[in-house]
C-alpha cells in the first residue's frame, strides 16, 4: 500500500541529492500557467461576466450575481447544527487565544541622539481569503484565514468559495459556497462573501470586478490553478504562499504506537489522492506494523478510494533511517507542512528540528488537533517550503515600515559619511541632498 526508501547503511547525501531521493507529488504550478492566464485576463476584461461563464463552466452552476446576500448568511448561521457550531465557535475561540499573541508592537531605537527610527507595523487595508470547495467542505479554513487577519487588524476582509451545486443551490437556482461556509463567515462577523473559485476568483481580487474590490493581499490554499494563479497575479496582489497538496511526515522509533501513526497518515491521505503521506523510522519492526495496520484501517474508511491511491501514489513512502539523528536530517531535507514527532523524549527531538510548517509533539498532538482545535494555524507551506517560509499568522497580515526621524545637528554629524558613500557608488547627487541643507564643505583630515 505504501512504498519503501531504505537509506539505512550509508552516509545520507547532502543538500539537494537528499531531497531528490524523498518521495513528492508532482505539481507543476509553471505548466498551469497557460491554462491560467486567458481565465484571468477574461476576469479582468469582463468581470462579473466572466465569474458567471465559469461559474457555469467549471462548477456546473447558474448564478446571476457572485457576491452572496448577506441574507444568505443569516439563513446558513440559523440553520446550522448546533454540534457543528459549538465546534467552531472552539476553534474560533482558541485561534483567537493564539493569533492574539503574535501581535506585534511598534518598537523606536535611538540611534544616536536626536537620530531614532521606528519600526511601525501597518495592517494591509484589504484581503481576499481563499476557503476550497472540492472534494471536501472547509468552514475550518475560513477560521484560519479570517482570525489573524481580523486581529492584525485589517478592516477590509472578504472571503471566496466556489459555489456548490445541488442540494445547495439557494431558490431560483443561484449557486452559493457551502452553506457551513457561509455559517462560518456569519460567526466571524465576515459579510462579504462570493461564490467564486480556481483561478477566476483570484483574478477577481486582483483586479476588482462591479461587485468587488481589488485587494492587497490574497491568503488561502486551493488547488493548482489557484496556486498558478497566484505566481501570475504575485506583484499586483501580495501572496501568502503557493500552496500545493497536503502534506504528512512522522518522525516515529520503536516507542510509537503504529495504529497511531497508521491513523495519522490516512487522516492527510483523505484529503486528496495527491496528498502525501511520510513516515521516517529507524524500526523496521515499526514500518511493518504500520503497514499492517494501514491495510486494516484503510478498509473501514469512507473515503477508501482517494486514500489508497494517495498511500500508494509516489508522494508518499516509509523511509527507513539508521537512528533519529539520521531520521531529523532527511524530515529536514524534506520540508514537511505537517511534521509529528512519536519518538522516546519527543518534546527534546522536536526541539531540533529546523524545516516544518507545523511541529506536533508526541502521542496527544495529532494534525487533526492543528487543522482544527489546537489554536495554531492550519494555513502551512507545502513542496519543501518550509525550509523558508512560514505558516499564515498575524504577521501575514501586517507590513513594517520604518519611520526615520533625525534632527539638523544629527544629520549633519553623520553627512560626510552619506557624502563619502554616495560618492563611492557614483551617486553624486544623494549626497548633494544632504550638501542643500548645510553650509557644508568637506572635513579636513588630521
């Protein structure tokens, strides 16, 4: 069900030859792109027009407007399970708990006297928020979106969701986004909300359409042409990440409970038959005791299709290392969003690793708790990008700009070295920018 890459033995290769070894889904945003770039520049031509034609096109839905009645959302909030509202207003709840804290506080260092420059952090003033509709439903991720940038701040938030066709059309045959996502948006206190998705609704936040606004920022996961859509449209809208399928590590030794690890590796495999599936041990005994209880649990699942193949497909492998040592330098090579440690001292091993989106330490911190109760964010980079770049968070969501205030005698003590260096690049009338604002001439070595 799932393969194997025994790199017990040897020395592990280095840099790049270590990760070309580590199973991955193919997903090439770059080949996308020409698929992409007519939708968008349709969008940006005909607006509303165009989100409809696709509407009907790639989501088998007639609409006649995009932006969902704020009624809509009323109607989904009453409607909802109480279960399922309960659950989210938790989530709601401990997201904020989190996201509360990583806000930051402008800071003014005094360089020298009468010199100081104040780092000031700036909410962006309008995003888009990205919530998928595919394969499966995700008010979850309307959380993860909407609570850091809500407490970062920002005052301009509108969410889009592909619409869904029957049983969830409203009356009259207008296709709407799910309505637990609508629901979800009502409890944020979110009241613009589209029925838009892939590429087309990326497009409709870059460029504005008659019944949206552009906006500064879009955040969110979707699929490939969402994430192609973002590298075209990157400049005029600002990204959180390209995101890519799903992805699951388990750093595990001989001290793992393998009917955990089986369980952890299905709960990402059911997201996609793209998803991946990774689990690093120096047990063999381990591995074959996850193999098994794949093979038994895979067969009561729902979804017993998409997970096979995921479990199966080339993304996904047991990697067997010779130590934990070992072990941390290839989950490293490899990057993962998610990243459980199921090892004797978790806590201390997780403490050493540097590339993950998320870290999940020991038996009671499975990812399910992250994608939704654990107050962390659920919003992660795919691909191996979480060698440089981080999780969606407050941060995401604020830009610092630096205030430079100095007064005449502070400038004018450092103005010859402004001169000197402005010189030295060939620069001359920078420093003659400073030369206007003075009786200057040039200091006489001693």
């Amino acid at each position: 069900m799932i393969s194997r890459i025994d790199l017990r033995g040897d020395a592990l290769p280095e840099g790049g030859a270590l990760r070309d070894l580590l199973p991955r889904a193919e997903f090439d945003v770059e080949a996308a792109l020409e698929k992409v770039r007519p939708i968008c520049e349709d969008v940006r031509h005909r607006g509303t027009a165009a989100l409809i034609d696709y509407a009907r096109r790639f989501d088998g839905v007639e609409i006649t407007r995009v932006r969902v009645p704020a009624e809509a959302l009323r109607e989904a909030l009453d409607g909802l399970d109480p279960a399922v509202r309960a659950a989210l207003e938790e989530s709601i709840r401990r997201a904020r708990i989190v996201h509360r804290e990583q806000r930051r506080t402008d800071v003014t260092t005094k360089v020298v006297p009468g010199g100081t420059v104040t780092e000031r952090w700036v909410p962006v003033e309008r995003v888009g928020l990205y919530v998928p509709g595919g394969l499966a439903v995700y008010p979850s991720s309307v959380v993860m979106n909407v609570v850091p940038a809500q407490e970062a701040g920002v005052t301009g938030i509108a969410v889009t969701s592909p619409p869904q066709k029957a049983p969830f059309n409203s009356e009259g045959g207008g296709g709407r986004p799910h309505p637990t996502i609508l629901a979800a948006c009502a409890l944020l206190g979110v009241d613009e909300v589209y029925a838009a998705g892939g590429a087309q609704a990326i497009a409709m936040f870059a460029y504005g359409t008659e019944e949206c606004l552009p906006v500064n920022l879009v955040t969110g996961p979707g699929n490939i042409y969402v994430a192609s859509a973002k590298r075209l449209l990157k400049g005029r809208i600002g990204i959180d990440a390209e995101a890519g399928p799903t992805e699951i590590a388990v750093l595990a030794d001989a001290t793992a409970d393998p009917e955990h690890v089986a369980a952890d590796l299905i709960s990402q495999a059911e997201h996609d038959t793209l998803a991946a599936a990774v689990l690093v041990t120096d047990s063999a005994e381990l591995a074959d005791a996850v193999d098994a209880a794949l093979k038994r649990q895979v067969a009561a699942t729902k979804h017993i299709e998409r997970i096979t193949e995921a479990l199966g497909g080339r993304q996904s492998a047991t990697v067997l290392v010779d130590g934990i040592d070992e072990g941390l330098t290839v989950v490293d090579a490899y990057g993962a969003e998610h990243l459980e440690i199921q090892t004797a001292d978790a806590s201390a091993v997780a403490a050493r690793v540097r590339n993950a989106g998320a870290i999940f330490v020991g038996p009671y911190a499975p990812v399910s708790l992250g994608d939704y109760c654990a107050g962390s964010n659920h919003v992660l980079p795919t691909g191996g990008c979480a060698c440089h770049s981080s999780g969606l968070s407050v941060q995401s969501f604020l830009r610092g700009i630096h205030v430079v205030d100095y007064s005449r005698d502070a400038l004018a003590e450092v103005t010859h070295h402004v001169v000197t260096l402005a010189e030295a690049e060939d620069l001359p009338a920078h420093g003659a920018a400073l030369k206007a604002r003075f009786d200057w001439k040039v200091p006489q070595s001693k």
